[in-house]
C-alpha cells in the first residue's frame, strides 16, 4: 500500500498521512498491523467478555511464547513500568494497593543507573517510587549498586536502548540484587526485533521485563508485553485495570488483549531473518540513491543487533552533507522533508549532525518518494 492510495477515514477527517522514515515511533502512530490482527480485533467487538478472565488467558499466551511463569497485557511498555513499580512496592496487599502513589511506610525506592535515566522513567514515578542514580554516564561499579541496595530498595530498574557503556552488565546486577533477595525489572520497550530478546532478559535473570506491543510486535499501538515472575505478575493484574489500582488510568480494552496477542503470535511464527534482508535490502538501495545526489553522502549501516541498544537491530541509512556544501543544514533539510507533501518523518542519526532514515515503517514507493524529495531540497538550494 503506498503513499497514495486513498484512506478515506484521514482524508475525512483531514488528516495528512505521512512517509515514516523514522521506524515504530509513537508520535508517527507506531506500526502498521497486519490484516489477522485487525481482523482478530474485528471479532473481539463482536461479544462481551469477562476481562479478569480473558487477562488471565491472554497472560498464559505471552508465558508460553516468553517462557515466563506469567504474562500480562498492558497499555503500553510505559504502563508496564508503572506496574512493575507497583508489583514490587504493593504487592497484593489490598491496603497498600488502594494508598498508591502513596508509598509512606513501603518499601519505595528503584535503584537505576544515571546512564538509563530517560523520559518513560516517570512511569516508575507515577506508581510513587523514589528513584535512586547509581554511577554516571560513563560507568558504575558494583559496589555503587551493593551500597544503594537498603531495606527501602523495592526493586532494581534495568533500561534497555540508551547508548550502552555507563551501566553494569544485567546479569552481574541480577546476581547483586537477588542476593539481597531484591527484584530487577526491566524496560525493554524497543527491544524487539531480535525475536531472541523475547526470552533472553529473562534467561538472564530478570524478573519483570515490559516490551512495546506496538512497534516491532506489531500489534495495536496502546499496548504492551510484561512478563515474568507468577507473583509479581499477580501483583500487577491486582494495580491495574480493571481493578482500581493506580494502573487504572492505563485501561487496555478486549479488542486490544485480542490484537496483541494475535500479533504476538505472529510475530513469534515470522520469518526474521528474510525480513531483515529485505530491510537491509531496501536500505542499502537508499544509501546508493541519495549517494548520488549533489551535495549528499548516503550512508547504509548494516544492523548490530548485539549492542543492545535503541534501533540498532534493524538495517538504517544515515544522511549527511558533503563538507565542502553550503546550502541547507542537516536540520534545515529535516524540516524540509517534513513540512512537503507528502510529509517525510525522519530522526536524527546517532551522535552526529547528519539525519537517520529506517526502513522497517516503508511501505511500497516510499523509498523513492524520499529520494525524489531529496533531489528537489538539494536542487532548489543550488
């Protein structure tokens, strides 16, 4: 489906739609699901259910497919981190349960290394944690986490998709934390694909892990993945939706547990690797393209998926102007791409001042919609 194929609803609404070049990013709607997820949707609104036991159902699916004792379905990874807060702060306990986000006489505090502070850490907040920085930007020792561990430590919080290199390795913190008989959750909320990442934190130890539903997955963008320890996942069903916990405000609705597990399904059952070479393929094609427009170097970067970090899996084309050009900065010719017809979405590329383009959210022509744009920037700043 390309750019230019009708969408009625949009155009009713008036409502541009837009060329993402910048992968699964909220902002720009998160994935396109396929046709058996929004057909399984479809079918959901069909009936009523009792959604205490399609939760259940649809938690036994994502402990299968994850290898976790539990599974749960959330609004998004950021309301897993909210609930992986409160599991470990609350428990079951009906009382503490109700005073959330007041944690007065609870154990209240996440341990997390300066080098994963990010946005999406309010989540943990939000449930009443205080957090607590270990280390800096560049590096922790093990001693900072053994002396931060106190008898008011609820959990150690390990971020996946920051840069890596400040922060301990997440085994060596797990060994750390349970031997102080403390969990380790962990966000991990743009670290699928690989699929291999769906079981790997836990295999490592981790006790809670929170994954986006709606980027790589594939599935409705509201959603979300926490899995792991049977407890603390009961714990979690007991703080949100639809019970009164402080999860409440983080409702996930029947056609949505449905989808996302439909799509988690399939995203278990896809064929990786041939998507990824079709990912490197398109990539490498645009790299060549824009390489030959005046003023413009294109630069493939194939996927490292070991590294850990945010968009670093998948196949990515970096953009930069030659030195020796004088036009439009990198910045300048991102909110020219962004502002034309079509609007192009695209992200800035790592620690530098050229501009990112990924592939993964590209459907048929787009590619060359790009470039066109491209040529036309350079052309008119000649």
């Amino acid at each position: 489906m390309s750019i230019g194929t009708s969408h009625n609803i949009y155009d009713k609404l008036g409502v541009k739609r837009i060329v993402n070049a910048a992968s699964w990013r909220t902002i720009m709607g998160g994935s396109l699901m396929p046709p058996a997820v929004i057909e399984a949707m479809a079918q959901a609104a069909q009936s009523f259910v009792d959604v205490d036991d399609l939760n259940a159902r649809a938690g036994e699916t994502i402990a299968r497919l994850t290898g976790a004792e539990a599974g749960l379905v959330t609004a998004g990874s950021a309301a897993g981190m909210l609930l992986e807060a409160a599991a470990c702060m609350a428990g079951t306990d009906p009382a503490k349960v109700n005073r959330l986000p007041d944690t007065k006489g609870m154990k209240n505090e996440i341990i997390i290394h300066r080098a994963h502070r990010v946005t999406y850490d309010r989540s943990f907040r939000g449930a009443g944690a205080t957090l607590v920085e270990i280390g800096n930007t560049h590096s922790t020792h093990e001693w900072e986490l053994e002396d931060a561990i106190t008898d008011n430590t609820a959990a150690v919080a390990y971020v996946f998709g920051p840069p890596p290199g400040g922060a301990l390795p997440l085994p060596m913190v797990v060994e750390i934390a349970h031997s102080r008989d403390v969990p380790v959750v962990v966000d991990a909320a743009a670290m699928l694909p690989p699929p291999e990442n769906l079981t790997r934190y836990l295999d490592m130890g981790a006790d809670m892990v929170s994954f986006s539903g709606g980027k790589g997955i594939l599935g409705p963008q509201s959603t979300g993945v926490l899995c792991g320890r049977a407890d603390l996942i009961q714990a979690a069903v007991a703080n949100g939706a639809p019970n009164q916990g402080v999860g409440r405000v983080a409702k996930v609705c029947k056609e949505e547990i449905v989808g996302l597990v439909t799509a988690l399904e399939i995203f278990v059952d896809t064929d990786h690797d041939a998507k990824n070479a079709h990912w490197s393929n398109v990539s490498e094609n645009l790299a060549d393209k824009i390489d030959d427009i005046p003023g413009l170097t294109g630069k493939y970067i194939q996927a490292i998926p070991e590294l850990d970090a945010f968009e670093s899996a998948t196949a990515r084309v970096f953009v930069f102007r030659d030195h020796n050009y004088s036009g439009p900065s990198e910045s300048e010719i991102e909110a020219l791409l962004k502002d034309g017809d079509p609007p192009i979405y695209v992200f800035s590329a790592d620690h530098s001042n050229g501009i990112a383009l990924s592939p993964v959210c590209l459907v048929d022509g787009d590619d060359d919609i790009i470039v066109e744009r491209l040529k036309e920037i350079m052309s008119n700043a000649s």
